[in-house]
C-alpha cells in the first residue's frame, strides 16, 4: 500500500499571500487530520475530517481551513500568511475513527513565509 | 487542556546504553497512549502503543507501560543503536468520542558508537 502522500514538499511564500496544502491518505482511510509543527511550540493539531466533515478542531485561527473530498484526498489551506506560519506541516491518516488507532503520517510540506 | 510532558533532551547515549525518555499525562477520561519516532526529513511513524491501563506495547526492542496511577508512560529501551538516534514524541488521544491527539514537545535521541 502506498504511504500518505503530501504535496508540495516545499513552499516559498510572501507574507499576506494563501497557500493551499494537499494530503493524499492511505487507500481505504478515511480520518485524515493536519498538524503544524515548529521548534517553538512542537507539534500542534489543526484538525480532522472523516467523510468529508470536519470532526473536531484545535486552536488555530480562521485563517487556518480545510476540506476533504469523497475519495478522502484533503487539502489544507491558509490564509492572509503571516511569518509565523512558517512551520512543517503534516498530515496524517487513519483507517477508522476509533481513538485507539495509530496515526499514519506524511513526510510533510516544509512552509516557509518571507 | 489535556496534556503531554516529555522530558527535554537532547539525549546523549553510547551504543548499547539503556535508555528511559519519560513521558507524564493528563489524567482526563481514558486515553490511548502513543510513542511516534520521527527520523531527520520525514514525518511520524508509530513506535508502539498501549489503549488501557497496565498494557504494556513493545516494538523493536523498545517498550512502554501505560501507568494509570502515575499518569506515565515512560519508553525505554536496553541496548540502543546509533540507528536508533531520532526524535522520539509521546502522544495521547483525547477520550470521551472526541479525536483531539496532544503531543509531546519530543525529545532527541543522540546515539554514539
């Protein structure tokens, strides 16, 4: 089975531009949940979808959004840059919405805002 | 808010020390408890994990016991390896119906030959 797929694997942005992420799950999962990981605060969730709803959030602002899409593809899409969003950010899947299942995760998309 | 503390490292070992990274949480509800190992460019991958108190998971020489009475679950290891040398997160999944998984801060694992 191919792992979770995330795209690009790095990004340049200026300050005040959006950016959109994209997060290709292990065939059959259907949880996938996004995290943002810096060397200030580690790593933090953003939050999950399971079939195509958003199921629960972490503390981000609005400017943080996502969705995912029937064949559970998600993409991931921030707003409005600032420079502290530099950070890499992750994706992860899994195959059920079980609490006790581990998570699957991406090598990341490495976002740099200048 | 629910919780992780892991102790900070970096952690320094020659191979085939024994190794203990420490990790406490919050005691909200009944989570299922995660150690993830983080290799230099890549994203998270499970290590082990255990999903009620006393269970203990093991994985590549490495084992952890989830302690309900200390809030801990501690990783150790009897023999490291250079290969061993990573970052290493513990991780807690919310209880109650609620997928809100909380991370460590991770800690670095340095092995010398």
């Amino acid at each position: 089975k191919a792992g979770v797929t995330q795209t690009p694997r790095y990004l340049i942005k200026t300050r005040g531009q959006q950016v959109t992420l994209s997060c290709s799950p292990i065939s059959g999962h259907r949880s996938v949940s996004w995290y943002q990981q810096t060397p200030g605060q580690g790593l933090q969730f953003l939050f999950e979808y399971f079939s195509e709803t958003q199921r629960n959030k972490g503390n981000f602002p609005g400017r943080f959004s996502g969705r995912q899409f029937s064949n559970s593809r998600s993409e991931m899409n921030v707003s409005t840059l600032e420079l502290g969003d530099s950070a890499l950010y992750l994706c992860a899947s899994r195959d059920t919405g079980q609490l006790n299942t581990e998570a699957f995760f991406g090598q990341g998309t490495r976002l740099t805002v200048v | 808010g629910d919780s992780v503390t892991q102790m900070e490292g970096p952690v320094t070992l020659s191979e085939e020390a024994f190794l203990t990274i420490n990790c406490t949480y919050t005691a909200t509800g009944y989570p299922s408890l995660f150690w993830y190992v983080q290799y230099p460019g890549e994203g998270l991958q499970l290590l082990l994990k255990a999903t009620k108190a006393d269970d203990k998971g093991s994985n590549k020489g490495f084992e952890a016991t989830y302690r309900k009475e200390t809030t801990s679950f501690h990783l150790e290891k009897g023999s490291v390896q250079v290969s061993d040398s990573a970052v290493y997160f513990c991780a807690r999944h919310a209880s109650g119906g609620s997928y809100i998984p909380t991370f460590g801060r991770g800690t670095s694992l340095i092995v010398h030959p």
